[in-house]
C-alpha cells in the first residue's frame, strides 16, 4: 500500500509555524515512501475561512518548497458526501434525530449531573424511531448525533503508541447541525476515508478528537488510516507557542531574512531528530533521515537563535546564484543602488562570497551590501566621529597620505595591503590609523569585511573616487 498523506489546514488564519511542521512531517513522509501529498483546504468554517487566508497558507507552503501532488482541494466540496454519510449512519441506527432545545438538554443534564448528548440520547430513545421520522417529514428542525457504542477505544497511535479510551467519556457528538452542515469530525473522516489517506499526522492538539473520528470510521466502516499526533511546538517558557513569544507566522520569518531551507530545517527538527548529532542539514539529508519512529512525544522548544545560527549556516552553503537572487530581491528597498552592479553577476559573486559568512539573515546581507551597491551611500554618524571628526587634520593628512599610495598601488588585496602597512611603518602608527578613516572613506561604516578585499571588490575606480571624496569631506568638518 503505498503512503497517502494530507495536510488540511483550515484557512482562518496566516500558516502557523506548527501547521508548518505538520506540514513539514507529511511532506517527508510521502517524499520518503514515494507517496502522495495531499492538501485540503477545510473551509468548512464559512465565517472563518476566506481566500485570502487561503492563499497565504498555499504561499507559505510555496515558499518552504512544500508542493503537492493532489489539490488544493477543498472541503467544502464534499458536504453533500458528509451529509450522506451521516444520513447512512442515521439509517443505520448508529446516529439518531436530537431535536431537542440545547439550552433544556443542558440544564436537564446540570441537574442531572449528566453528560447532555446522553440526555439527548435519553430524549430520542423516549421520542421513539417513528415518531422521530414523523417529527422530521413534518419539517421540524433536527441536529443528527452519533450513538457512541458501549465499551472502549482503542487505536496505535505512531507517536504515543497504544491509546484506549472508555466510551462512557465520549459524548454522542453532533454529527450534522440542524441547519445540515456537518461538524469537523464527521467530515474530515469523510474525507480522508474518500481521499484513501493512509496516514494522518497531525498536532496533538487534535489527540481527543481521534477516539471520536476511529468510532466513525468503524460505524461507517471505513478503512481507518494510521494516525500520529506530533507534539505541540513550546515558547521559551514552556509553554504552547503564541504571539507573546514573538512572530509566529512563517511569512514573517521570510521578511526577516530567513532561507526557506534553513525555516525546513529548523522545523523538522522540532519534534524530530536524526539520530545522530546533526543539525545542519540540506532537504535532502532530511528526507533521507526522517522517520515517524524518532518523532517525540514532547513539545520542542521553538529557539529563535537557534533559527538564526542555523540560517547563517545556509546563507554560507548556499550556491552564489540563489544568494545573488535573494540578494536581488532584497536590494529593491534600497535607494541609489547601482543598476550597473546589480545586473553584474560576476562582482555580485564576489560580493556576497565575501559578505555570506558574516550574515546571519538576508536581511544582514542586504544591509551589509548597500555601501557596495550604493552610490551614493550612507554614512554612519558613529563612524565618522570617532575616525574623521575627533581630530579632522590628522585624518585628513593620513587619508591624503593613503590615497597617495593607494594611487601608487597595483590593484591586489596583497599589494595594497603591503602598500598601507609600509606607509604605517614609515608613519610610526598603527595600521588601523590609516584602515579606520579609510573604511569610513569607502564604506561610511564602523566595520566591514578586510579591508583589502573591500577594495578590490568595489574596483581601483571607484575606491580611490570614494577616498577622495573622504578627504574632501574630512576637509569641510
Ligand atoms: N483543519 C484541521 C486543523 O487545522 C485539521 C485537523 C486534521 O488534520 O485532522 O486543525
């Protein structure tokens, strides 16, 4: 039999990063086993669902490299099928007609100190099968509840292993509302029966729903999936992940600068390890790994530093042209940038072969490549009072002195460097006199890559226009 899985967000909402990692577990499954991915989209919830949730979710998905094989497919489609399955059940006298008020069931079962679907179940049993059909040809309104049979439920779950649950704790759930839509449980297992999902792996949020969904599938008798219920993702505090410990959409980590393939990465890894002591790992490496056996049953910490480190170490592995792309795309909020440069894949190799180990996102990238791509650029107040306007001759005369041998120069990392640490010596000062004035000079900033391999890459041209420029600024202070 070969694996079917589906991930089945309900679209009320941006996707999540443990719908993500729900998402994550599925894909890896099927990509592992060669089976199916299915997505299905439970709009059921019309007041809830809208397109544009919808569509936020599949572009999450789109941009985790998540796709699928079948769908999206939506679960609203299918409410005439959930409803005759119902009905089947309800000819079956497996479900039963509640047309009773909610508010007299529960304070009846109040006083009773009762569960109210058996004070329902009461009331249809008094009613009788005749009457109840009578009732409901003469077009009084009428809720649809499932009997839930006597004794227990059990199933294996994959990741909890053998669960029983006494029935006598399950309530007789409402099948179909009286206004004839179907509830979640009926139609998802409706669904997933339909759509022949093998396995359903899912938040353990949802672990008290299966007992209800396993009765279903074997009153409806329908073949029922494998099920495995992957542990909720935690906050710092240990507690279930929510806003208060910071951004939880996965679009938001995008705009941060975060690689999809390290956002993968870092999500398999909630709940899931290789075995071994690996972190780091390509999609590849994941699919290879993965396997429901080493899922956990606790939550995981969701760590943003440890996103962060992982990211920077896929900014460092990544190809230079998919890092040039995201480069690219980052630059656009960038002003004055040089459409000479930028179109230039060449330099931008360089670039961001000399930028990468340094950033730990892409925004960091972005924001490190602006002198580089810029012009003009902006300069860092800091930079320029602490080597420019403390003391203006001085700098001036020593960036004079450099831009005179940097003039001089052949254009190399090395005979530049020579050059600079040779008017150093013959200066008597350190070489970070002469470097510090001049990295403000070309990069406006406090820190950046060597100096020497800054120079290089932005070119003889334009470093020594930059450096010029530096003095006559020094001179105007
Ligand atoms: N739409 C449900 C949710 O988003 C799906 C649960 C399931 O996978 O069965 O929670």
């Amino acid at each position: 039999m070969s694996v079917r899985v589906r991930f089945a967000p309900s679209p009320s909402g941006y996707l999540h990063v443990g719908l993500a990692r729900t998402a994550i577990f599925n894909w890896l499954l099927a990509r592992g086993h060669e089976g199916a991915f299915v997505l299905r989209v439970e709009d059921t919830d019309r007041m809830r669902s809208s397109d544009e949730h919808t569509q936020a979710i599949l572009d999450g998905l789109g941009w985790l490299g998540i796709d699928y094989d079948e769908g999206p497919l939506f679960q609203s489609a299918g409410v005439a099928r959930h409803r005759s399955d119902a009905l089947r059940l309800l000819e079956a006298g497996k479900a039963y007609r509640d047309f009773a008020d909610p508010a007299s069931v529960k304070d009846e079962a109040a006083e009773r100190g009762m569960h109210p679907s058996r004070v329902a179940r009461e009331r249809a049993e008094q009613l009788g099968v005749d009457q109840s059909e009578q009732l409901a040809a003469d077009g009084r309104p009428f809720a649809v509840r499932f009997r839930v049979p006597d004794g227990e439920t059990r199933f294996t779950d994959m990741v909890h292993g053998d669960m029983r649950f006494g029935n006598d704790d399950i309530d007789d759930l409402v099948i179909l509302r009286s206004d004839g839509t179907p509830v979640y449980n009926l139609a998802v297992v409706s669904d997933d029966a339909d759509m022949a999902i093998t396995h359903v792996i899912r938040g353990d949020d949802h672990l008290s729903n299966t007992p209800k969904q396993v009765l279903l599938y074997r009153a409806l008798g329908l073949t029922e999936p494998v099920f495995a219920h992957v542990p909720m993702i935690l906050g710092s505090d240990g507690k279930k992940l929510s806003k208060r410990h910071g951004a939880t959409a996965v679009g938001e980590y995008e705009a941060e600068g975060i690689l999809p393939d390290a956002m993968f990465n870092f999500l398999s890894l909630l709940g899931w390890s290789p075995g071994d002591d690996r972190e780091f790992m390509s999609r590849a490496d994941i699919i290879e790994a993965f396997s429901m056996e080493r899922v956990l049953k606790k939550g995981s910490v969701f760590d943003v530093d440890k996103l962060s480190w992982l990211n920077g170490r896929h900014i460092a592995e990544i190809p230079a042209p998919e890092l040039i792309e995201h480069l690219r795309k980052g630059a656009t909020s960038l002003a004055n940038v040089d459409s000479s440069l930028i179109d230039d894949d060449q330099w931008l190799t360089g670039l961001v072969d000399l930028l990468r180990a340094r950033s730990r996102t892409i925004r960091d990238l972005v924001a490190q490549a602006e002198p580089f791509l810029c012009d003009p650029f902006p300069f860092e107040e800091k930079a320029l009072q602490k080597h420019w306007a403390k003391d203006p001759p001085t700098a001036s005369d020593r960036l004079e002195r450099v831009l005179a041998r940097l003039e001089a120069s052949e254009w190399t990392a090395t005979a530049l460097e020579e050059g600079l640490r040779g008017l150093a010596e013959e200066l008597e000062i350190g070489a970070g006199k002469l470097i510090h004035p001049l990295r403000v000079a070309v990069t406006g900033r406090m820190s950046s890559p060597g100096i020497f391999d800054v120079l290089t890459l932005l070119g003889r041209e334009r470093a020594l226009s930059r450096t010029r420029a530096g003095v006559e600024r020094i001179g105007a202070l």
